[in-house]
C-alpha cells in the first residue's frame, strides 16, 4: 500500500495523530476483521478516526460502487484482483467496456443527487433551517418545551390493550411478532411512491454508499460531539475523476423516541419503555379504521404525514434536508418538526442512502432491534467509541434483575388494573392478563421459600416446581405484553390514580422493568446464569458476550474497538475474538500528544502501604496515609489541584472519620481546602472547581467507580496531581462475581484445563476489572497538549508485573524509578520547579 500523505485534517496533526490514522487506513486496507485501539483522552482520537475512515471509504468508494452495480473491478480495470474468477467466455475488454458503462449510469444518479442537494443549500427553506439551527447552536443546548398534557380518566378505552391472539389460537393469518411489525411500519414508510419506481429508487440510493461506517457510543451527548467532529474536515469527493467535483457526507445521526419524538402527548411520559410502547399504541390508531370517527383513535399526525401517500415526498425531503449539511440529534428533530413529519420513523428511511450512520451502544449491540430497523452491517466499517465500557455494557444489555419488592408493587398494581377493566377486556385479553398475574406472583412465592444467600444460582426451569407456573407458556406471556402494550397500559391507569391522588411517581414504572426480566426467562440456558443476588432479588446475568457479538463481527467488513484506557486490552480478545484468526486483529496503543516532561508516574513501594482488606483498616496504616497526603500537599504548587482516588465509599468515609477523630482532617484542611465524594451528599466537584479557579489551595478525594472517577475532566489547576489509594478490587463475594467465578472455572475445567490454569484464569479476570478501573480514573488527568501531571500509584502491589503491566501504555511507559517517600516528594519538587 502507498503510504497515505493526507487524510484530510483540519489541523496540522500532530505525529501520534498520524500514527492514528496511517494505522486505522491500513488495516482497513489489509483486510483485518477486528482492531483495538488506544488513543489518550484529550489527542483527538474521534477526529482522527474520522479522517482515516473516511478518506480510506473515499479512495475506494468509486470500486464499491462498480462492485454493487455487479462490475467490482471496473475503476482500476483490476478485474482479476477483485478475487472472483468470472465464468464468462467473452473477452476482458469486453467484459471491462460492459462494467464502464454501467458504472457511468450509476455515476450519473450520483451526480444528479449531489446537483440536488447543491440547490437545496441554497433554497430559501434551508437557509431558514440553517438560520434557525444556528441560533440555536449559539445559546446553550435547551431541553424543547413540550405542553404538558393530564392523563384523564373520563374515557376508560385509553387504558384498553391491543386485542392479543395467541399464536396457536389464530386460525388465520398469524399476528407479526415485534420485529416483522415495525419492519413493516418501515416499508410503510416508503410505500408513497409506485412499488416499482420506489424500489428502483432504493437500490439505486444504495448504490450510492454500498460500504458505510457505523460509529457507536454510550451517550447522546458523545454521538453529538461525533456530528461537530465530522463538519471540520473536508474530504475530497469519491468520484472526482468521473467529472463529480463535490460529494456532500451522507451524514444520518439514529436515535431513540425519547430524543426524536414530536409528539406532545408522547414526549410527556417519563420513562423510555413508557415512549416505545405509547409510540406503537399510537401508530396502530393510526392504522384503525375508526380513526377518523374517534378523536381518542385519531393516532399521531406526524406518523401520518410520513405514511400517508399524499405526503410521500415528505420522506425525500427529510432525507434530502438530512444530507444538505452535518446534522446532529436535536437538527433532526428540528427537521422533522419543519416538514410536520416523524424524525425518529423518516431517519430509517434513509438509512440506505447514507454514507456515515451514528447510533447509541443499544441500537447496534442488538441483533433484534438492528433487525428492528433495518440496520444492515455487510460489508460496513464499525466502529464503537469509548469501548472500554463494551463488555460490560453487552452484559448490561441482555441481563435484568427483579426483586422481590418490584414484584409486589407490580402485582398490586395489576391486581387494581384487573379490579377496573375485568369486565372490559376481550377474552383473550382477560385469560392473558390473569396468567401474567400467576406468573409474577409464583416468582414473589419462589423468592420467598427459597432465597438464602447472594451467589446462590438456580435453575433455568426454576419455575417448573411451582403448581401454578408449570403450565404458563413464559414466551406466549412476553408474546402478550409486547403485542398488547399491556405494561404501558397498566403503567398509565396506575399514574392517572396517583395524580387524582397527587402522589408523585418513579420515573421507571415497575411494569416495565418485571417485563424485561420476563423476557430473560426464556434466554437460553448455556448463555447466561439466573442466581441470587442481596436484597431479595433474582438477576440473569449473560455469561458469554461473544455470543452477541459475533453476528457484528461475521457482518462487518471490519469492527474498530477505540477508547482512551483500553487495557487490559487482553480481556477484550479472551472474549469476543475467540474465533477470529490472530492475523486478522490489529492492536495499538498511541503515546500520549504531550511531550514526556509533562508527565510522570510514581509507583510509591514502600511496603507500609498495602491497602488489602485485611490490612487497610489498621490505625498505623490511616496514621502513613495522611502523612502522605500531607507531605504530597506541601509538594504541589497552591494553585494545583490534588484529586486522590480511593477503592470505595465505604473506605473513604472509614478514612475521613478516622482522620476527623485524631485531628489530622483539620491538619491537612488547612492547607487545603478538603472535597470529598460521598453516596449520600452532593457532587462535591462544582465546589472544588470554584476553589480551584479562585487560585485557593484544595484536594479532593474521590471514588473509583463513583461520580467523578469517569466523564469529568480534571484539566489543568484541577489536578496537578493524581493518587490512586490501594488497588480497587471488586467485591469478590458479591453474587455476580461468585456467578462469573464459576463459570470461569467451569469452563477451563469442561475443556480439559488444570485447576491451577482456571485458578489463574480468575485472578486474572478479577485484576483486569480492578485496572480498568485505575486506567480510567487516572486518565482524568490530561486533557489536552500543554496540560501537565504527576501520578502518584500508592500500592506496592503496583510494582507486581502482572499488575503493571495492565497500565495503559502511556501511564507504565512514564514510571520513574524513584520508589521510596523522600525519593518521590524530591522528584515532584523538581517535576513542578521546570514547569
């Protein structure tokens, strides 16, 4: 491969920047299925990924576009690289001419579109919508007010579900399962046009962007800063040689109802299930044939406007409005709110259309809802940001838990549900309601008889022993609450009683979370563990996240893991590479972009500090911790902030009671001024900053794993130096680790592994969960090019090479040899004198 000289960044890169992106474009250009990459928080790595992304779609686009259209090959006239022998007898000058030709019919749909939009961006309506965005972009982001509509109680029938019919007792054609109904909400959507001119239309918008990037991360707030990324560079167009100087990005932001929706009597509900299934309920009015004779039938307009085959064009011009400039999530919804059109169906609409889709962790880790919506990853470029949270978060997404007190809440609230509208269900509703009651209130009856102990597991037939249970069919009792909307339904009379009552709510309706947990109930036992956890709950927890994953992987032309902090990077392979062969994964981990004097890492072994469990509550070892806070206090400039990070709240409440008794809290609170993080009080951060900014001396203490330990930024004043307390071990008795223990061992031990091998297995499982933590908080700590910090590890189990070699590369490759206290504190003098 040619080496890359311009990958179009609207800033002079600076080298780590390079090597960012020389890596991301080759190993997009050398076929590798699975890449992890390391890029510290603060050196660009989302603008980075942009620009080596997409110029290396760009340089290859034209040759996709051949491919799709059934000629891969034609640009380069490489036919034969292409790796597919052609059966034909014709020669390959004529087999080459034929391929042209099509491309350049392609290429001229290409360049139409792009004359479309060219005009569109200079159309009075879109300068009015840019006008409007921009102002809004120049004041502070502003929640859209939405009227606030009661729920009133005069008309009963809103509180009626679906007609569910079971599916063994339909004797016509079967109802949709979830996926089959909103896929065809989807077609609805493009039915506006005739079924084969519009089917026409959408293979040839496909066409257009046969390879897309996907770009996936854990929070709104993380996907909308990805849309102000992307509208920096200007990348070059794909086609430029074919005459088609200017190739806009086909940039589609996805998002959920909640950020979407238009729909005041929607929008008004609090809870995300709440949004989904009052949304579903609304569409089916819409479809009613009483509709237009029943003002509670009447559905949602803006659906209507997107379905309707009057209003059609509505959809080509959300997607044209969509793809005239870099739009994020709340432009969207501008954008549909301006054509009096659903964002949230019509962005589905032009999924094949774009080039660059983002979407939230949930929609792209689930197979259901990426069939849901029609998301297709073949052949796609995935990646998924901030991906240190990734294993956790594919557990997070097909695990639940219930306890025993939301299921009593829920049964009295479907017991008042059924007292009220018993005689106005249809039988099958009826029948249906009173076996979700059975079932919840055999799983009350199986918590009470037989919870002992957290870690305890159960079996996945742990309902079969119940003599009421036994014979309820689980999946046609999901089935109902699903089809019926019978948990928004509930969750809406129970909120209508409680605001008669002026009682103010929870925000997450109990229904709704037993639903969820129903859900597990059929998961496949050899997946994931239903076990005991305190407080008298039952949790499922998945077991394999390879199993979720590989469905990504199989699709994907290649799948891009990039965070700041990821190591272990070890764990990350162990479990959701386990098939993929080692050539074909990629692993890197930048420098960071400050120069080495900026930063430097401690590893104080002194073998007094050993904060393990038996050892940290020892009165001598509090009585050396202050000592070191103190000297440490006196080390750093005033004006530098001092945040010190401990394993847990319970631990640094034990501390800071302890140094309040002996007067050492008031010793070191009057050299600086004292913030510390706790479960019960207000986030302390606001106050230290403030501190901080006025030039006063203060320290802060803080959790790992609590509120300030990720997603703030401890930039310059605000940490000039970062303690890690001891090593954050998890709680190793705690009913999920007990689960994930054994079945660790389990597995090892089931494929012919040593016990003394799947004993390593689990300590190393319990390290990566602890270094992952450290990783992450410590990386709180620089922010940007100039910042500068010291990094202080204060455990001499630090020094342990299986410990430290889980350091982030940046973080281990900075350890000075200085070890003991005097050592260190002379050091931080010098380090803070250069700077």
């Amino acid at each position: 491969m040619a080496m890359v000289s311009d990958f179009h960044h609207p800033y002079e890169p600076y080298d780590i920047q390079l090597e960012l992106m020389r890596c991301v474009y080759t190993l997009l250009d050398s076929g590798k299925k699975l890449a992890v990459l390391e890029s510290p928080t603060g050196t660009g790595k989302t603008l980075s990924l942009i620009c080596s992304a997409v110029t290396w779609l760009r340089d290859n686009k034209a040759e996709f576009v051949a491919g799709a259209a059934g000629t891969r090959g034609a640009v380069t006239g490489r036919a034969s690289d292409s790796g597919c022998d052609s059966d034909s007898d014709d020669p390959a000058w004529v087999t080459d001419a034929h391929a042209a030709s099509v491309l350049e019919s392609k290429l001229h749909g290409i360049g139409d579109y792009e004359s479309v939009l060219a005009k569109l961006k200079k159309n009075s309506s879109a300068h009015a919508l840019t006008f409007a965005t921009a102002q809004r972009h120049s004041h502070a982001r502003r929640q859209r007010k939405i009227a606030h509509l009661d729920v009133s109680t005069d008309d009963d029938s809103v509180f009626l579900p679906q007609d569910y019919v079971s599916d063994s007792e339909d004797t016509s054609v079967s109802a949709p399962d979830r996926i089959d109904q909103i896929r065809n909400e989807v077609s609805a959507l493009l039915a506006g046009l005739d079924q084969e001119s519009r089917a026409s239309q959408v293979d040839q918008l496909q066409l257009f962007n046969p390879v897309k990037i996907f770009f996936a991360s854990r929070t709104h707030s993380q996907l909308n800063q990805f849309a102000s990324q992307l509208s920096l560079p200007h990348f070059a167009s794909s086609f430029e040689k074919y005459n088609i100087p200017m190739e806009r990005v086909k940039y589609l932001p996805l998002a959920s109802r909640k950020q979407l929706c238009i729909n005041p009597s929607v929008t008004k509900l609090n809870s995300v299930d709440a949004i989904n299934d009052a949304c579903l309920d609304l569409l089916k009015n819409s479809k009613s044939k009483d509709a237009n004779r029943d003002a509670n039938k009447c559905g949602c307009p803006f659906y209507k406007s997107a379905s309707s085959n009057v209003n059609s064009g509505l959809l080509r011009s959300f997607q044209d409005q969509t793809f005239v400039d870099i739009h994020d999530i709340e432009d969207i919804a501008d954008i549909g709110s301006s054509l009096n059109v659903c964002p949230y169906y019509a962005s589905r609409s032009a999924i094949l259309a774009a080039e660059i889709i983002t979407l939230p962790y949930q929609y792209l880790l689930s197979q259901t809802t990426r069939e849901s919506l029609s998301i297709d990853l073949t052949d796609s470029i995935v990646i998924i940001d901030e991906a240190h949270n990734l294993l956790d978060t594919i557990n997070s997404i097909h695990s639940s838990e219930i306890s025993l007190n939301d299921l009593k809440k829920c049964y009295g609230g479907l017991q008042i549900y059924f007292g009220k509208f018993r005689t106005k269900l249809s039988a099958n509703n009826r029948v249906s309601l009173i076996k979700l009651m059975k079932l919840v209130d055999s799983l009350i009856r199986f918590i009470v008889k037989n919870f002992k102990k957290p870690g305890e597991r159960i079996d996945s037939n742990f309902l079969s022993s119940d003599s009421n249970a036994d014979t309820l069919n689980v999946h046609k009792i999901n089935s109902f609450i699903k089809k019926s909307k019978i948990a928004f339904k509930v969750d809406s009379y129970n909120q209508s009683i409680l605001q008669e009552q002026s009682v103010s709510s929870s925000s997450q309706p109990i229904i709704f979370k037993v639903s969820s947990f129903i859900s597990c109930l059929s998961n496949p036992a050899n997946e994931g563990q239903f076990f005991f956890e305190k407080g008298h709950t039952i949790k499922y927890m998945l077991l394999e996240p390879s199993k979720p994953f590989e469905s990504i992987l199989e699709k994907a032309r290649c799948v891009i893991l990039a965070g700041g902090t990821m190591q272990p990077i070890s764990e990350i392979l162990d479990n959701l590479s386990s098939n993929i062969p080692r050539e074909k994964i990629e692993v890197f981990s930048c420098n960071h972009v400050i120069p080495d004097k900026n930063l430097e890492t401690f590893i104080v072994k002194d073998s007094r500090f050993e904060f393990t469990f038996e050892k940290r509550d020892n009165p001598k070892l509090i009585e050396d911790l202050f000592d070191f806070y103190y000297t440490l206090s006196q080390s750093v400039p005033r004006n530098g902030g001092i945040v010190g990070f401990f394993p847990s709240y319970q631990y640094l409440e034990f501390v800071m009671k302890s140094w309040k008794k002996s007067a050492h809290f008031c010793k070191l609170n009057s050299n600086r001024a004292i913030f510390y993080e706790s479960k019960s009080d207000s986030d302390p951060f606001h106050d230290y900053s403030t501190h901080v900014a006025q030039g006063k001396s203060a320290i802060l203490f803080a959790v790992v794993g609590g509120k300030l330990s990720e997603g703030i930024n401890f930039q310059d004043n605000l940490c000039r130096a970062v303690v890690m307390t001891g090593l954050p071990f998890p709680n190793v008795f705690s009913g999920e680790l007990l689960i994930k223990k054994n079945h660790i061992e389990n597995k090892i031990l089931n494929n012919g592994g040593s016990k003394q091998v799947a004993n390593k297995a689990v300590k190393d499982f319990y390290e990566n969960i602890c270094m992952k933590a450290v990783n992450q908080s410590i990386g709180r700590a620089i922010r940007h090019a100039n910042d500068y910090a010291l990094i202080y590890l204060l455990d001499k189990r630090y020094g342990n090479a299986n410990i430290n070699s889980k350091l982030s590369h940046w973080v281990k490759s900075r350890i000075k040899p200085q070890s003991s206290i005097n050592d260190i504190m002379n050091s931080t003098k010098k380090f803070f004198f250069q700077h």
